[in-house]
C-alpha cells in the first residue's frame, strides 16, 4: 500500500503564531508543551476533530511518529498538517520554550 510523504519540518521553523496540535498522552503533556498549543491525544483526535482550526496545523508528539500518524489522518480528511520532525524532543533542541502543567520546570517526558 503506498503513502504518500508526510508534510514536515523542523521544530525551529514553525512560526510562532502557528496553530500547534500536540498529540501526546496527558502525563506528557503535564511534563511539558508549548503555551498555547492545542492537547488532544491521539487517540481522541478522531472524535475531536471538529474542534481543530481550520488552518495549517503544526502537529507534534514526542518524537514525531504518533504526530506523523496524525498528519496522514488529517491530510487524508482533506485538512493541511504538518508534521514538527523530532516533536518535543527536537523543539526543546531547538530551544523553543515550553511551560509546565504543575509551573514547575518544563521538561519533556
């Protein structure tokens, strides 16, 4: 079965004003993410996608393979995605800021 290449991009060229998707469990997302970003995990993004922009997404996860999952599913609803290569990882590399749940020390978990 062929698929087609997943939109991506590195975590330092993602605007700022981007709308960001981060679709890791809740756990993770308390360790840490980026201000602002919308968190539905990937296992709800099916039943929630009503809620999404209707925009470009920037789609993040840890590493970037639940979000690369996540951006061929939007892709195929017809929807713009792109995929953050590396995810939170890569972003917290890049030394893009990110915020806690707890406001302790982000961190990526």
């Amino acid at each position: 079965m062929f698929h087609a290449a997943v939109p991506t991009v590195d975590a330092a060229s993602v605007p700022a004003e981007g709308p960001l998707l981060d679709v890791r469990e809740q756990d993770e997302w308390e360790a840490g993410h980026v201000e602002g970003a919308l968190h539905i995990p990937m296992g709800q993004v099916v039943a929630r996608i009503s809620e999404l922009p209707d925009e470009r997404l920037y789609v993040l996860c840890r590493v970037g393979g639940r979000s690369a999952q996540v951006v061929q599913y939007l892709v195929a609803q017809g929807r713009e995605a792109v995929n953050v290569d590396g995810g939170m990882y890569a972003w917290d590399a890049a030394g893009r800021p990110m915020v806690s749940g707890s406001g302790g020390e982000a961190f990526v978990l």
